[in-house]
C-alpha cells in the first residue's frame, strides 16, 4: 500500500464535514459482523483480517513531518475495521510507534482493548496524544445487531477504567437507531456516570431493502412509516440507493441529545449530519480532536463556514478560505510545503469543498444548519 491510501477517499460528506482524513487502518476487513455496518460500503463484506503492515510507514512519515515542523492531523485508528480484533499484535505496536514518534491518534472501538493496548494508550493520554472513542449505540441487548461484540455493560465499565487513567474518552452513538436507545436522558447519564467527556451522534444509514427489517425489529417507531430520506445530496429520495431518517426526526433527537448533554456537562456534536447549531462548546470540533493535549491541525469544512457566520452574521463562500488561512489549517498555500502524498490527498478534498460552496442545493441538504439566499449563507 502506498501513503495515498491512508487518506480516506473524496465523497460530499467527508470532504465537507470531516476535519481529519487520515486512517491508520490496521486490518482489511472486520470480523465483528455488525448488522449496519457502513465499511461494507467501502471495502466490501465481513470476514477474516489480515494485518495492513504498512501503517508503520504512515507513522514514521508523520513523525518524521512534525520534527521538521510540519503540524500533522490525529491518525484514526480505524476507519473501516475495529483496531482491537483478536490479539491485536499489530495494532499494539501501531499505538507504541505512535508514542515514540509522538503522533496524535483518535481510537475508535466497540471492542475490549488487552491490557498492553490500555498500557500503551495511558502513556499516550499522559501525554496529550490520544482520543478514545467507544462506540456505544444502546444501553439495551445488542446481540441481535452487533452479534459478536462486547456487551454495553462492558463497553461502560471500559469507559469508566480509561477515563479514571486520564484518557479523554468519548462515546460514538454510531449509529444512533430509532427505537434502539429508549430514553436519551437515561442513557447520556449513564454514559456521563461513566466519564465520558463527549457524545457523537451520528444516525442510522441503510439500504432501501433493510428499512422493513429494521421497522420488524423496533415495531413501536413510527418513524418507519414515514419517507426515509436520500443520504446522497444529489440524489431524490425515490432514486436513493441509500437512506436514513427524515431530517425533522434527526433534528429532534439531535435537540435533545444536545439538552440532555449540556445538563450533564459533557461536549456534543453530530458526526456527519451538519446539524451544527446543537453542538457545544462552539469551539469543539466533532470528533473532539480539541481534547488532544498537543499542537494540531485539521482541515477547513462547513463547520468554520457555520462558525463565520455566527461571527459575522452572515458569509460569503470566499470568507471560509480567508478563515482558513487565518486560523492556520490545512488549505491552499498552507499545503505547499507538505509531502506530495499528503498534500494530493488533502487538495482533493479541499477541490471537493469548493464545488459545494458552488452548489448550495446541494450543500443545504449536507449541512441543513446553513441556509443560502442572494450569494450569502446564513444560519438556519
């Protein structure tokens, strides 16, 4: 594998919504065989993983940049495959690499990391280099949806021992499930109880065929009655290949998750919704790369536009460019002095932006907190 492909590919969400796409993808695939998975999208179905041995290259490399002070995005281990299945040798020394070349990382599960892995990773939260994200999307039985991975109890008490070694935790409601979580104050204060420091929400995406199991399974949801929406933003809701909830059902539970976080505390945003005016603090940024202790970078997206806004009252597609070089981030000029691999990788990502800035039917629909009207955009 060369370096290129451990930036994740262009799409109108990612491109738009996604500050870090950089993958340190560990396996091929994911043996954990979740019902609603997402990575089968990407590369292909559940099965048997085989180490990706180039990940150490990707974080040399990264090393390497930042000694001779180039400001590098959190490696995410994974993307597309849990990092912790079965003895998980190669993602151990991933993580010690990672700590000798001092690289931040965000580390997303839903599985029980060995206790060398937790080792590893209390050195790297000690040291301001690490993100860990549990993915926790019930407080109920989910044998029937994520058949081999650990319970919720499990999933807490893991929360519950890395927070209490000073890892900033976070938990990933991924997906959020209409009929799934039973009641939203509950379970945020369960997962607060915890210590966990933030929630991301992101919601349910299927494939048409699914939607009717799904409804058989949580028959009590009357959201499955409804017309699903198209999660392509330029494709009609009777042509899309892939679906989630109405917007106005995603707005209401995305309200109350926010309510119910600010009263326990803890940070909120919404992963790939652009429902923008319900996270909080303003300043975080959505997957809490903001709770790293170190100096960072990340790339522009819709959410420094919706932040211009609430500064200004209003925005101009140019002015995210001049927010972009004024807070430093990874666009334009800035890329220049990166390696080649890295900076084709990013200004792919950056050409897709600027086509959304242009199309702003389709960038309402990716981030509905922004509206446009008469060359400007505006808050909702």
């Amino acid at each position: 594998m060369k370096l290129e492909s451990f930036i994740i590919g262009p799409s109108s969400h990612v491109s738009s919504l996604c500050h870090s796409v950089i993958r340190g993808e560990v396996f091929t695939t994911c043996e954990v065989g979740c019902i609603y998975c997402y990575a089968r999208w990407y590369r292909g179905p559940h099965g048997k993983p085989k180490p990706i041995w180039n990940v150490f290259k990707l974080i040399r490399e990264l090393g390497r940049m930042q000694r001779e002070g180039l400001r590098v995005t959190p490696v995410r281990f994974s993307a597309l495959s849990d990092p912790f299945q079965g003895e998980a040798k190669i993602t151990l020394k991933a993580l010690k690499l990672a700590y000798r070349e001092k690289v931040p990382v965000i580390v997303n599960t839903k599985l029980i990391p060995g206790e060398k892995h937790i080792e590893i990773m209390e050195a790297l939260g000690s040291e301001g280099l690490l993100v860990f994200q549990v993915s926790l999307s019930t407080l109920g039985d989910s044998r029937i949806l994520e058949p081999l991975a650990p319970s919720p109890q499990e999933r807490l008490d893991l929360i519950r021992r890395t927070s209490e070694i000073g890892i900033p935790v976070i938990v990933r409601v991924q997906p959020f499930i209409p009929g799934w979580i039973k009641d939203i104050e509950t379970f945020v204060s369960e997962v607060a109880s915890a210590g966990a420091e933030m929630i991301i929400l992101e919601f349910l995406r299927i494939e048409r065929n699914l939607l009717r199991f799904f409804s058989k399974l949580f028959p009590g949801e009357e959201v499955y009655g409804e017309e699903w929406s198209s999660y392509l933003p330029g494709t009609s809701n009777e042509e899309a290949p892939l679906i989630q909830p109405p917007l106005p059902y995603r707005i209401r539970i995305t309200e109350e998750f926010s309510k119910e976080t600010r009263k326990e505390g803890l940070a909120f945003s919404t992963c790939k919704e652009g429902l923008f005016e319900y996270h909080h603090p303003l300043d975080m940024d959505c997957c809490g790369m903001n709770l790293l202790g170190i100096d960072h970078v990340r790339r522009p997206t819709l959410w420094d536009l919706y932040l211009e806004i609430i500064e200004e009252g209003y925005a101009k597609p140019e002015d995210l460019w001049r927010r972009c070089e004024r807070e430093e981030l990874l666009c334009g000029d800035t890329l220049r002095v990166y390696p080649r691999w890295f900076r084709r990788g990013f200004r792919v990502h950056e050409k897709r932006l600027e086509s959304i800035l242009k199309k702003p039917h389709i960038l309402e629909k990716i981030a509905p907190s922004i509206k446009y009207k008469e060359g400007k955009f505006f808050r909702q």
